[in-house]
C-alpha cells in the first residue's frame, strides 16, 4: 500500500503544481494572449541576483518578464530564457516578453537598430511587446550629462510599426504617454497601440487614463503596483536624489482587508489591480516574495473591499516617478507628459 499512497500523494502534488500555473489569468493584448501578471525588472542588474530571480520566477510559473533597453540587463534576462528554451523547460510560444525602447534611441532613424539590440541581447527572434518608453528624446553631451532632443513621436510610431510588419515585434505600446499623445498616435497609426504601461498603485490609481484605454482596446499595465518600497536605495546607489514614497503595505484599509483573506498585504494590493482589469509586473528577486507574488489567483476582493480600496486614490499628488531626474529642463520640453494641466 505504501508505494500506492506515495504515487497519489505525487499526483496530489503535481495536480496542485499544474492548477496554480493554469490559474493564471489572461488578457488579449493586440490579439495576443498577455498573462496579467509577470516579472518587473527595473533597477536589477547584478547578474547573479537576476539571474537567480528569472531562473526562481519561471520554476513558480511566471511566463512574462518586463525589461527595458534602459534597465541594462536585457542580456542577463537573455541568457536564462536561452537556457530554459534549449534545454526544453519552457516553449518560446509560452513566454510574453516585453522591452522598451529607451529615450537615447527615441528617433525614427534608431528604432529598427535599437531593437535589434535587444533582440541579440534577450537572444531572441522577436519579442511580444515592443514599448515606446518614454515621449522625450535624449542624449548625452560632451560632458557626458543628459539633454533633451527635438522628439518627433508620430515618426518613431511610424518606425515601430515596420517592426510589427517585420516580425521583429508582436505587438507595439506606449509607457509613460499620457491622452492628448495617444490620441495623436492613433489618428496616423496604421496599427493602434496595445499597451499602455504607467506608473498604477492605490495611492495612484489613474481612472480617467484607464478609462481612456479600455474604450480604445488599449490594455493597461501598472508599474510600481506596489509603490515602489525598495526604490530609494537604487536611487541611492546611482546618486540620484531620494524621495518621499507612499506606505501603502502598512495602510490600515489594506492590513484590515489582508487579515480577512489571510492574505498579505502585496497581495491584496495585486489582485486590487488585477480586478480593475490591469496587468501588473511587480519587481522582487526574493524567492518568497516572487512565490507570494504569483498566489494571488485563489480569492477574490469583494465589491465593498473594491469600493474602499479604490478611496485610497490620492490623485497626482501620490504619483512616485515625474521623471525630472533623468535630464535638466526636461518639464519645458513639449512632448513632457507630466504636466499638471494634462
């Protein structure tokens, strides 16, 4: 009998494995299937600790991982889906990866080479979602400091396009545009765009822009979701300055509504979003963190704890990233997308 009760307890076993990774959820982005959920990696660039992330991820169930020209570690990311996609651990078809194109190669004479980059350096032959990453062309001057550029975002639009048309990209989105820019893209686009990836957490939660996309078939990914609490010491490590971040984990309506589903609460904070028809892409390289991360498909928030999660919504005042470290006079350019007035 005892050979029969260890063969059911590991069918038990890979009966629960296989559910958790079929629970999750799924949206059509651009007539692709997008998994809800994946793997941010913004600000992560030592090699063994993402390597040890993106190896951890995958093992969980996690098949969508965000990256970005900018972020310099495309070619760590590259090197393990090589390795699991050889060895047959997991089907490319199986994976939505998404890159970014960077703010140095924001010009239409850039774009097809800036991809190909990243194509080389994430070892692949197309990626699922190829995102225009911000609206603002830089570049480096003598004194290797960054400035703004003339940007023309209808012609690198244009650019993006040919590489849905090449096969280079599955899909085509935007990050950080904000309605007045989309709208225009959208009056030349021959291809609309699929995604919008924004800064979205509870304390910022973006209804008039979300609305916006959901009438026009964009999808919607947030960034941040949890408010970003490790961010401070990357900006500390790279010398930029350190700034206020919200506490949403430790808020009393969160903590309350966590205890009741006996859950976390990074947890209830990422189905909070999934049920407001996000996508998110949660950064960690904790083993226990990306495990918790990805159990978020086995409850439910009802319309009450929907209701006073959405009253978190402080409005722009709690927006985390305005982006005006990243170069001098960047909120006098006119494609910034920041502004208060917008």
């Amino acid at each position: 009998m005892k050979p029969l009760f260890l063969n059911f307890m590991l069918f038990i076993y890979l009966t629960l494995c296989i559910t958790k990774i079929r629970t999750m959820e799924y949206v059509n982005s651009g007539g692709y299937k997008m998994p809800v959920l994946g793997l941010g990696t913004y600000t992560v660039t030592q090699e063994e600790e993402l390597t040890n992330a993106i190896n951890k991820a995958l093992e969980i169930g996690y098949r969508h991982i965000d990256t970005a020209a900018v972020y310099r570690n495309e070619h760590i990311i590259g090197k393990v889906l090589n390795e699991w996609i050889s060895s047959g651990k997991v089907k490319r078809e199986d994976l939505f990866i998404t890159t970014k194109l960077g703010r140095f190669d924001f010009f239409p004479d850039q774009v097809e080479k800036a991809l190909n980059t990243s194509l080389q350096k994430l070892q692949l032959d197309y990626v699922d979602l190829y995102l225009a990453h911000f609206p603002v062309a830089t570049k480096l001057n003598d004194q290797n400091k960054e400035v703004v550029q003339p940007t023309d975002i209808i012609s690198v639009w244009k650019k993006l396009e040919e590489q849905v048309t090449t096969g280079k990209t599955r899909t085509i989105g935007l990050s950080n545009f904000n309605i007045s820019q989309i709208q225009r893209i959208q009056k030349i686009a021959k291809i609309q765009p699929a995604n919008l990836q924004v800064e979205i957490h509870p304390y910022f939660q973006q209804k008039e822009l979300r609305d916006f996309a959901k009438t026009n078939n964009i999808t919607v990914t947030a960034y941040s979701p949890l408010g970003a609490p490790g961010l401070n010491k990357y900006f500390k490590e790279s010398n930029k300055p350190e700034i206020t971040l919200p506490d949403i984990l430790n808020d009393e309506t969160v903590t309350k509504i966590a205890a009741s589903h006996k859950k976390s609460p990074a947890q209830v904070v990422l189905r909070f979003l999934i049920q407001l028809d996000l996508i998110i892409i949660p950064k960690s390289t904790n083993p226990k963190r990306l495990a918790d991360n990805f159990d978020v498909f086995d409850f439910t928030l009802n319309d009450e704890e929907i209701k006073s999660l959405e009253k978190l919504d402080k409005g722009k005042k709690a927006k985390i990233f305005n982006m005006q470290y990243l170069a001098d006079h960047i909120v006098d350019h006119p494609e910034y997308p920041f502004h208060e007035n917008i």
